[in-house]
C-alpha cells in the first residue's frame, strides 16, 4: 500500500508541475483554475508522500517521488508541451526510470 500512495503522489507531482506550464500559457480567470489546480494536486502529493514516509525510509520515498515526478513531467512536457524528445534526453529518462526500478527492489519494504 505505501507504494501505491508514493506512486500516486509522484503522479500528482506531474500533475501540479503541468498545471504550472498551463498556467504560463493562459491568462485571467482560465490562469486562476490552473492555479487552484495547482494547489491541489500539490496538496494531495505532499499528504501522500507524507503517508508513504510512515513506512518506507524516508531517502527511498522522496527520491522515487521526484523521480517519478521527474520523469512524468519530461513526458508531459514532450507530448503536451511539444519539448524535444532527442535521443539524449530519452537516453538519460531511461536511466531514472531504471533508476527508480532499482531503488524499489533494492528497498526493504
């Protein structure tokens, strides 16, 4: 269970970090509601990350959340955000993706 709610708080990580590049995008009220979805999922990342910590070590949890986090948000920002997908960027996404994979077997929980 505590790495379901790190995965989903990994999720809302990109979730909040993508409201942030929309939100640069629009203005007025349209700016305000990506905003307010900010705070949301900031809130919900942060309050499953901190129940994910009362079990898992805390060094684990917080590097596969921003991992996860990390590598959500490159993925966001290539298909939503049409950033460059060369073969670098991959090359080094593939290797935090193998990253955090090894972290989670190597973790005693």
């Amino acid at each position: 269970m505590p790495w379901l709610l790190l995965f989903i708080a990994g999720l809302c990580e990109v979730g909040f970090a993508a409201c942030l590049g929309k939100m640069k995008e629009t203005t007025g009220t349209t700016a305000t509601l990506w905003l307010l979805g900010f705070f949301a999922f900031l809130t919900l990342s942060m309050t499953l990350l901190y129940r994910a910590t009362q079990t898992l070590p805390i060094g684990t949890a917080y590097a596969v959340w921003t991992g996860i986090g990390a590598v959500g948000t490159v993925l966001v920002g290539i298909v939503v955000f049409r950033e460059p997908a060369d073969f670098w960027r991959v090359f080094f996404l593939t290797t935090l993706i193998a990253s955090i994979i090894g972290l989670k077997f190597v973790s005693n929980e």
